[in-house]
C-alpha cells in the first residue's frame, strides 16, 4: 500500500491555503495542490467553475506561508 509522505506542519499549511483560496476565488475549483520538498509555500491549481458546463483553463496560484500571501501565476 502506498503511504502518504507529508507532515503535520505541511499539512496544517496547506489548509490553510485552501481555506483562503476558497475565499479569495469562489468561482475556481481546486484540482491539484502540492508542496516541494523542504517548503512550505503551497501551489494550487484551479479551474474556472461555469454553470454552463462549459470547459475551462486551468490557472495555478502560490501561497506563501510566511506572508499568507496568496498569487496568481
């Protein structure tokens, strides 16, 4: 079986960052959210969410743990 390699701290920011995401972008969906090695600061990738069904691009965004800074890029 797998096992899930990520601790605590990574995972408490990374909540975090999806709870201001959510805030900041109600209108995207989260599909992908990861953490590099050794870092804290959090990238998530989003789609555009459209009551139409309509396909979307996707956009990633970082979130910066020392600033709880949250960036499109």
């Amino acid at each position: 079986m797998p096992r899930l390699d990520i601790d605590t701290t990574t995972m408490e920011v990374a909540a975090r960052a999806l709870a201001k995401f959510k805030r900041d972008y109600p209108d995207r969906l989260t599909i992908w959210v990861e953490a590099e090695d050794g870092q804290l600061d959090i990238k998530i990738s989003s789609i555009a969410i459209h009551k139409s069904g309509e396909s979307s691009s996707m956009c990633d965004h970082i979130y910066f743990h020392k600033t709880d800074g949250l960036m499109e890029v």
